[in-house]
C-alpha cells in the first residue's frame, strides 16, 4: 500500500503493563489521515499513557505501533519534526518569557529565524497571549500555560498533532476558537489525535475511541456511538390523543423496537435509523387520529452517550454499578 495512502497511525494488539499493573490493554485501531480522532474515557482509563505510546515516551511491553509508518520508539529526525505534541502537564521553561518559549521550540524544530519570527507572533494571536509575550510563564495562569503548550504544538505546521486535554482549563469562547482551528486544520489534510475531559467535545471529531479500564470500549462517529448505547436512533413525538392502541400500533412496525412515554403529550420512539422511520410513524399516528405537533430525532447528549456506554461495559465484564465506583470523566 503506498504511504499516502496508509494510515497515520496503526496500533495493533498493544498492552503496557509497569509492573504488575496492566495500564492499557490489547489496543488495535487506525487513525485514518486527515481526521479528527477523538479519544475519551474516565480518569485514569489510559487515555494519557495511550499518546505517550503513540509519540514514543512510552514503548509497549506487547503489540505493534506504527505512526506515519514508522516505531514511534525509534523514529528518524525527519518523522519527529512531523508532529506535534501537546502534553497534558506544562513542560516548557518557567523562567523564560512566554514569547522565549515559542522562539526556543521554534529552534528545536529547525526553524530559521527569518521564519520563525511572524510564526510565532501568529501563535501567540491565535491564542491570545500576544498581551502576555513578556510574561514569564511562571507568572501566568495555569490556563495561560495550557494555551502556550498547544502554540508550540502547531508552530511548526506538522502534518500529525497529539493534543492531551487542550481545553482543560479554558473559557468556553476559546475552547470554540480552538476547535475551529482543528477543524481547519482538519479541512488541511491534518491529522488529529485528541484526548478531552469534555465529553461533548467528541461532537467535533469524526471519529471517537472510548477507552474504559485500559480497554477500548468502541469506536465510532459520534452518530455510530449513539446508536451503539441505544440500539439505534430515537424519534421524539409531540401531539395530542395519544392511546394505548396507538401505542400498540406503533409497536408493530417492524422498523420500531420501543415506544416510550415521556408524558402525556410526548412519546420516544426508538427505531433502526430515524430518517426512513419517521414517515411510517406519522403513517401510524395520522391513522389514529393524533393531531401530530412536532416530530423530530431525538439526539442524546454526548455525556448520556458515555455513561450507557460504560455502564454497558462494566456489566458485561460484570463488575460494580458505575454509582459504586470511582469512575468520572477526567485525564
């Protein structure tokens, strides 16, 4: 297969143990290039250790990865300075200024200065810390030293970028702003790998991995998982003269497989895929005379998503309830 054409990323079968102590456990899927790959899960579920075996700092005790081709635990220069990293903690020199910081990964990165000169100045307005360039980065907020960890992450232009938690910490008008740029950078041909402790971020990606106790639970489009944890698509019914018979009736379509009251005036359908259900359902409901008022697809929040989901998980593995854990989404 040629190289273009390859995945970015290829885990297959990787576990790392430290120890006795089994982290993440036989992990195989692809990152496709030029998507936005969404990782999510409860604290301490793997999601960090997971970039650190994809970027190198970490080398599986079993199983094989490849990112851009290559072992990420003994890669050429050339491949190193083809991604980005974004860590989770703040690993950049507190006593330097936050322009100084960008200068100096600019120069790791073999940047001339000609042309890291308005880079950086780019970076710093796109994350809004121009104000702040003569600050040192001891001085700033915790916030502030997320938003300068991600600019040293995009400021070579790499064509692969791992971001651990970027928005951790952030307002909510820049967490948009800096969605807007991956989704830009995705519309580039980039490839993003991205860890987050908001669930309803995984909306943004094209596709999601769920990791649960080191293991993956699914992987999906947002869509794909919703339909996973419910077993399809839900059709929300708002009308009047709802009836046991109509109920009963719907019930029979074959493309329904539940019908459940939410209260007098509002029924939930759940059906194999909501477009090609809902002209049978209107069908059924014009029949019993029920004056229809509104007729929609329903779409569960991305963190109601997540929770059947790990509740699903645990009970096939057969262990507690997640109220009797210790269980939160997290890093």
């Amino acid at each position: 297969m040629p190289a273009a054409m390859e995945p970015m990323i290829q885990v297959r079968g990787v576990t790392k143990r430290v120890g006795d102590h089994t982290i993440v456990e036989n992990l195989s899927f692809d990152v496709q290039r030029g998507e936005i790959f969404g990782f999510i899960g409860p604290s301490g579920s793997g999601k960090t250790t997971t970039i650190r075996l994809l970027t190198g700092v970490y080398e599986p005790t079993e199983g094989d990865i490849r990112v851009m081709g290559m072992r990420p635990t003994h890669p050429e220069r050339r491949v190193q300075e083809r991604f980005g990293y974004m860590p989770q903690l703040f690993v950049l020199y507190p006593n330097l200024t936050v322009q100084e910081n960008l200068n100096f990964v600019a120069s790791l990165y073999g940047m001339s200065a000609k042309a890291r000169k308005p880079r950086v100045a780019e970076m710093l307005r796109f994350v809004e810390l121009w104000e702040a360039r003569n600050r040192l980065t001891e001085n700033v907020s915790g916030g502030m030293q997320r938003r300068i960890e991600l600019a040293t992450a995009l400021l070579h232009n790499p064509p692969l970028v791992f971001i651990d938690e970027p928005t951790a910490g952030i307002d909510p008008v820049l967490r948009n702003k800096f969605w807007e740029e991956f989704r830009r950078l995705r519309d580039e041909g980039r490839t993003l790998f991205i860890t987050t402790q908001y669930v309803g971020e995984s909306e943004y990606c094209d596709r999601v991995g769920v990791i649960r106790n080191g293991r993956l639970v699914a992987i999906d489009t947002p869509a794909g998982l919703r339909r996973l944890a419910y077993g399809g698509d839900m059709v929300n019914v708002e009308a009047v003269g709802f009836t046991l018979a109509t109920v009963h009736n719907l019930t029979e379509l074959e493309i329904v497989k539940e019908v459940q009251p939410v209260s007098r005036r509002q029924i939930r359908v759940s059906v194999h895929e909501a477009g090609a259900a809902i002209p049978h359902i209107l069908d059924v409901l014009n029949t019993n005379n029920v004056e229809v008022h509104r007729i929609e697809e329903y779409k569960p929040s991305f963190d109601d998503v997540f929770v059947v989901l790990m509740q699903q998980d645990a009970e096939a593995r057969g262990e507690v309830g997640l109220e009797e854990s210790d269980e939160g989404v997290g890093g």
